[in-house]
C-alpha cells in the first residue's frame, strides 16, 4: 500500500511537462522544493497556532498559499512564472519574518537556494543572473541594516524560537538537497551527452565508413602502441597484410554492390576471428592489415593460415549471386626488424611474393 501510494507521488512529481518550450528540470525542482516547504510549513503552521504565536502561523498559511499556486502552475505549463512566485513569496516570507522576529532564526539561507534555482532557468540569460544574484546581496544588506536599525523586540520564549529554527534549517536542508541532485543530474547528463558525441567523433575519424573496421589512421595508432609495449615490456607481436584476389574482377563482373557485399562480410569474418587474438583494420582498397599480439610467431603463422582457409570456405551470398572467394596475406615478426615501417614492408612484400606465386596462401618467409 505505502510502496504503491509512493509510486504514484513519484509519477505526480516527475510528470512530463505538456509544451517542448518549458523546462521539464525546472518544473520538477520546483515540485519537489515546493512540497518540502509546504510539508514543513503545515507542521510549522500546526506548532504556532498551538503556541499562542499567531502571527508566525499565519505567515505559514500565507506562504503556503503562495507555494500552492506555484505546484499549479508547474502542471499548467507556466513554470517560469511559477519560478518568480516561489521567490517572490519566499522573499516576502523572509523579509516579514526577519524583521518582525529575528535574523538569527535562518531565514535568510533561502535566498541563497532562490539563486541556485534562478541560476537554474536556462531561459535566463547569465547577464540578467549575474544582476539578480547583486540585487540579492543588496537585499541581505539590507535585510541586516534593518535588523541593527529597528527597536528591539520581545523576545521569544524558548519553545516556539527552537521550532522555528528548526523548521527553517529542515526547509533549507531540503531544498539545498533536491536543487544538489537536479544540478548533478544535469550535470551527468550533459557529461554523457560529451562522452557520446566524443566517441561518435572518435568513430567517424578511426572507423571505415563501408566495414565498420578500424582504417589507416586508427591501426597506425594502435601499432604505435604495440611498438612501445614491446620496448618497455618485451610483448611480442606479428603483422600481416591480406588481400583479397581477383576482387577486381568481382566488381567488374557482378558490380560494385557485390563489392561492397564482399568487403563488409570478410570484415565481420576478420573482426570476428581477430576478437580474442589481435586488431584488424582496413588498410586500403580489398587490402586488410591484422595484428597478432603476445603469441609467437608461428602461431601467428598458423592463426593467419587458417583464417585463410576459413575464408576460403565462406559463401558471399548476394541476391542470386554466390561466390566462394580466397585471400592472400604476407607476415612478419615485428621482433624479426625493430621498426614499424619496416615490419609493415616486410609484410607487403611477402604478400606480393604470394600473389605471383599462385595466391591462396600465406607467405611468412622470405
């Protein structure tokens, strides 16, 4: 029952604003500031009137009112109005309040949650926040030199003075506590909003458009890498080269969407088999360049001959087109040369060495 009865106060408070031009952050804040300071304020309102302090009750009621309207005026898709009554209403509050009892019972720690939630409306230009948050200070000021300049008054009895401030810290508390979690949820969103739009911009400029695979730029990079983990730590690593034969004539024959077909399913082969053992990338045209980290070289051999052979046995089906197609890969170990470049040729070479040789093969010596 309560936990059914929570869960309906919750879809009240988080509800959706109607109108894409409101601020459905605000609106919430606003709601939940509003409801803690109306809760507080009944039972505050409830303690007055039982204490004789009739006029402290009635300040209660009244801001209750004024607080009341604002909770309508957030479902009635005026929240920025809404936003100037609760700080109209709370500033009447404490000014009344401040003169005709105390400064020293904490009224005053509510302009500062007004700020917070003035800064909050992104509606508001920061030049007008900037003056809003001078015309507070002036307000404070003001506040204070009222306080030295007006007659003493009567002093409260103990009872009522410790409600009162309590209350007032609770209020405060509360309000400080909902605008923290509004603020670092935007916060968090907006972090999340840069870490996509990041990652999509790392994509755009490391990933091949047509395979999805790292290109030129993001391998060199990642080779760079193996180069220095093996300077420092000794981790071997092996470098081939592929290509795919007689794709020219794939193209030529059954046209470039065949082409295209070819490429993005040999690079899900690629990417699929390379997950646990290296990195792929596209390395121009049909050529791919694959990386095989931490093993020995004649694995990585073996690896490469098998991918071969996996490749070999794959059918590229394609409307009503089927194709079995080969691939041909040089080798080398980056331990064998000292030298990205070099190891980069060397694979190349080997690669070359096997396409007039016959292709269909992976060539790992010279």
């Amino acid at each position: 029952m309560i936990s059914s009865l929570w869960k309906k106060l919750k879809e009240v408070v988080f509800k959706d604003v109607g109108r894409e031009s409101e601020s459905n952050d605000l609106s919430v804040l606003l709601r939940c500031m509003s409801l803690v300071q109306i809760l507080i304020l009944l039972f505050m309102a409830v303690v007055m009137a039982y204490l004789n302090e009739i006029f402290l009750c009635m300040s209660c009621v009244f801001l209750i009112g004024f607080l009341s309207s604002v909770l309508i005026l957030t479902y009635e898709d005026r929240t920025v109005a809404g936003m100037y009554i609760f700080i109209i209403a709370n500033h009447l509050f404490i000014a009344v309040s401040s003169l005709l009892t105390a400064w020293k019972h904490f009224y005053t720690p509510m302009v500062l949650i007004c700020i917070m939630l003035f800064f909050f409306n992104v509606r508001v230009s920061m030049k007008v926040k900037v003056y809003y948050a001078i015309a507070e200070a002036a307000f404070v000021i003001g506040l204070l030199v009222a306080e030295y300049l007006r007659p003493a008054n009567p002093a409260m009895s103990m009872v009522p003075e410790a409600v009162l401030i309590s209350c007032n810290v609770l209020c405060c508390i509360g309000c400080v506590s909902f605008e923290a979690y509004s603020y670092s949820l935007k916060y968090t969103k907006n972090e999340e909003k840069i870490m996509q739009y990041n990652k999509k911009l790392e994509d755009m400029v490391s990933r091949d458009a047509l395979t999805g695979l790292w290109n030129r730029r993001a391998m060199n990079e990642h080779l760079s890498l193996l180069e220095n983990n093996y300077r420092k730590h000794q981790k071997t690593f092996s470098v081939a080269i592929m290509d795919i034969d007689f794709f020219k004539k794939v193209n030529d024959t059954y046209g470039h969407g065949m082409g295209d077909f070819v490429l993005k399913s040999l690079s899900a082969i690629l990417k699929d088999y390379m997950e646990e053992r290296g990195s792929v990338a596209r390395w121009g045209g049909e050529e791919f360049l694959l990386t095989f980290e931490g093993g020995k070289f004649e694995n990585a051999v073996k690896e490469m001959d098998r991918l071969r052979d996996r490749i070999s046995l794959h059918e590229f089906a394609f409307k009503d087109v089927k194709l079995h197609l080969t691939v041909t890969g040089g080798i080398e170990d980056y331990a064998m040369v000292d030298s990205v470049d070099a190891v980069i040729t060397k694979a190349d070479e080997r690669l070359y060495k096997g396409k007039t040789g016959g292709r269909n093969r992976v060539v790992s010596v010279d």
